[in-house]
C-alpha cells in the first residue's frame, strides 16, 4: 500500500483539562520530532489537528510508524492514505482504486468518520464506498469480516487506512516532574523505570556498584536501551556511584540484618543525590514479598527516616509479569545477563527487620556521615546520549518490531 501520512491519536491527554493538553501536546510534537530524528526519518512535516498528530510528506514510513509507536502518550499509530477529493462520488472512486484488489473475494466493512461541513453524513460515506468496493468483487459483512476499510473524513480531505498499530499510551515523558530511579541492570529496576517515564516522569537513573565492571556493564546497557528507544525531547542521566566501600561496615552487622542495611544504604545515598539535585521522588522495582528484602516489614523499616516519596510501579507485579514487561520493552536480552548482586550480602536473610534495630546499626555504623564523604567522592554523572550506541541499539529494535508488524 502506498502511504503517504501517519496519524498518531492521543490517549487519555484527550480527556484533560483544556491548558494541561495544550501543554502536554507541546510536549508530544517535540518528542515525536526526537523519535523520528532519532529513528533516522530525515524528511517529514509534523502538525497537530483536531487531537490528531499528523507526519507528512514522510520520506520513510515504515521508520516513522516505528518510531512512534515508541512515543508514551498515543494511543494508535496510523499509516493511511490522505485523498483530496472534491465529492462523495469521488472520494468512492478514489477508496475504491486504492483497495478494490485488498478486497476482492473477501469479507469486508467501511468503517468512516467525518469532521467539517459536507452535504452527506458518514453513513453516507460508509453506503458510497461499500457499493464501490462491492462492484469491485468485495462482499460486505459487517460482522464477520476480514477487512475493515477505514475512512476519516477531514474537510476537502481523507485518510483511508486498512490497519492501525497501538501506542504506548500513558502521558507524555517529561510532563510530570523529575524523578530518580534506583537501578541494578536486573528485570525489575529497569520495567519500574519505564512505567514511570509512561507516567510522564523525567527519569534519571543512580547505580550503586557493588558487583564491579560486569554489573556495570550491563547496567550501562539497560540505561541505554531505555534511553535510545523510549527517552524524546531531553537528555537522560546516570549516576554512577561506587558502592563496594559499603562491606567493610555490613561485617560489624549480623548477617541477618545485612541485606536490609545495604538496601537502607542504597536509600539514603540516592536520598543524598536526589535533595541535591532537585529529584521529587525516588523509583524502585520493588515487588511486595518477591525476596526476603521487600516483605512488608522490611520495606518499613528500609524506608524510615527517608523525606522523599518513594514510588514503586511493580509493588503487586510478580516475577512472571515483569519479566514479560521486560521482554515487550527490550530491556530482557541485556537484564537476563545480569546476577543478583544484593543476595551476595545475606545468606540467611530476616524477612522482618525491627525499625529501631536497623536504624540502630546506621547509627552505630555513622553510615548517614560516610554516605555524604563516599557518594561525593566516588560518583560520576553520565550523559547518556553521549554514553550510549542509539544507531545499534535502534537497528536491533527496528528488526525484531518488523517481524511482527506489516507496513
């Protein structure tokens, strides 16, 4: 099929207040530029009308369907035809050039929408180009079909299209204040990650090492699959902090205790991080029970003494679903490398830890003191779109989506 334009509709920024979508589609048209520029689309035009994003003149649209359908915020992603037409009669004929050979044989329904002044109504329009695809050996059926012809009716204008693929959804990254996420390279931390940035949160991330270059490695890896295929219209940053100081002070604890003080460490120094660099809020992957760490006890007594909110979109996920997540999003083929480097610290974990007896060992340990010294000293900021290989990373992604999607 020849295409000509992608039409991409929002989702819920449809329903919101009238000054709220205005801002959050500012913020669409800038990351959809991002995405296709990122993407490798060289040649387009991009404008907003009547709720729908429109790209033309378009000089790939199989990279620019992709692309958007990587954007948080749309709902579907549409490539179709724009016919000018200048009556009802016309716009059959032109339809019915355009799929009369999709349809012959088989089952079809015109589904059609129409906005501006006409003198005919959409059913008309579904009537006109019916009868125009039936002389052409389609046989109507509007139950049991195997195509559906859209019509959308815009104007002197119209989009005809026979398939449509589905966004992201959620709201548009960057509308919802910053946010810093704690992360390991594993399953969990980068899908938590994700979610948040679907919620329109700018996302950084903060990495403490404590399993050396491998764990940093991969964590660099997932970064930046999350960065080059999800992350428009800004930049994203790492923290990457060196974390292997922290074992010293978790051998004067008893080892029960060890795996809930080195996660109450990992808080506080992001805690540290986030106050001064102006983070609302921390992320985590998190999921209630999942390990001896995150039972409802221990994340009580992990998270005392933290001012920041601390979000955790996986709490009432179980394994199964965010490693499915993953697998969707693309960060599984680097996460399933990765070792579980925060069970190195408990053997024989306490999956209900007293508040005032850890609280009690950081005291003892002047943990909040070392965390200032060593989180200053032994940290260095990454600018991911100066880190990150996004031409490889896209190329992967662009292949392994084409196989599932016809364009």
């Amino acid at each position: 099929m020849d295409f000509n334009v992608i039409i991409a509709s929002l989702g819920e920024v449809a329903v919101k207040g009238v000054m709220t979508r205005r801002r959050m589609q500012r913020a669409l048209l800038s990351n959809i530029e991002s995405a296709l520029r990122r993407w490798g689309v060289s040649t387009y035009s991009l404008r907003i009308e009547g709720g729908r994003f429109y790209v033309e003149n378009i000089n790939d649209i199989r990279k620019g369907v992709i692309s958007i359908m990587h954007v948080f915020g749309l709902e579907k992603v549409i490539p179709a035809r724009m016919i000018a037409f200048d009556t009802l009669d016309d716009l059959a004929e032109q339809v019915g050039k355009l799929y009369g050979g999709l349809v012959a044989g088989k089952k079809f329904r015109v589904t059609a929408s129409r906005v501006g002044k006409h003198d005919f109504t959409s059913i008309d329009v579904m009537r006109k180009v019916g009868e125009a695809l039936r002389r052409l050996g389609g046989i109507v059926d509007l139950e049991n079909y195997d195509v559906e012809v859209h019509v959308d009716v815009r104007d002197k204008k119209a989009y005809a299209y026979t398939n449509f693929f589905y966004g992201l959804g959620g709201i548009p990254e960057g509308t919802e204040g910053k946010v810093l996420a704690l992360v390991s390279g594993g399953f969990d931390s980068p899908v938590a990650a994700w979610m948040m940035m679907k919620r329109g949160a700018t996302v950084d991330y903060v990495f403490f090492n404590i399993g050396g270059e491998e764990q940093r490695k991969i964590l660099y890896d997932v970064c930046c699959t999350l960065y080059c295929l999800y992350s428009y219209g800004r930049d994203q940053f790492l923290w990457d902090v060196e974390f292997r100081w922290i074992f010293p002070l978790m051998n004067t604890v008893p080892v029960s205790l060890r795996g809930v003080y080195l996660k109450k460490a990992m808080y506080l120094a992001a805690e540290h991080i986030a106050l001064k660099n102006n983070y609302k809020a921390l992320v985590t992957g998190e999921s209630l029970a999942q390990v001896a760490s995150q039972t409802l006890q221990n994340l009580v007594a992990t998270e005392d003494g933290v001012k920041l909110p601390i979000f955790r979109p996986l709490i009432g996920m179980d394994k199964k679903e965010s490693i499915a997540k993953s697998i969707e999003i693309g960060t599984y083929k680097v996460s399933v490398k990765s070792k579980e480097f925060c069970a190195l610290a408990t053997p024989h974990p306490s999956t209900s830890v007293k508040t005032e007896t850890i609280n009690k060992y950081i005291q003892e340990t002047n943990l909040l003191d070392t965390i200032k010294t060593m989180t200053e000293n032994y940290s260095k900021t990454i600018k991911l779109s100066q880190a990150c290989e996004c031409e490889k990373i896209i190329q992967e992604r662009e292949e392994e989506i084409g196989k599932k999607i016809k364009i």
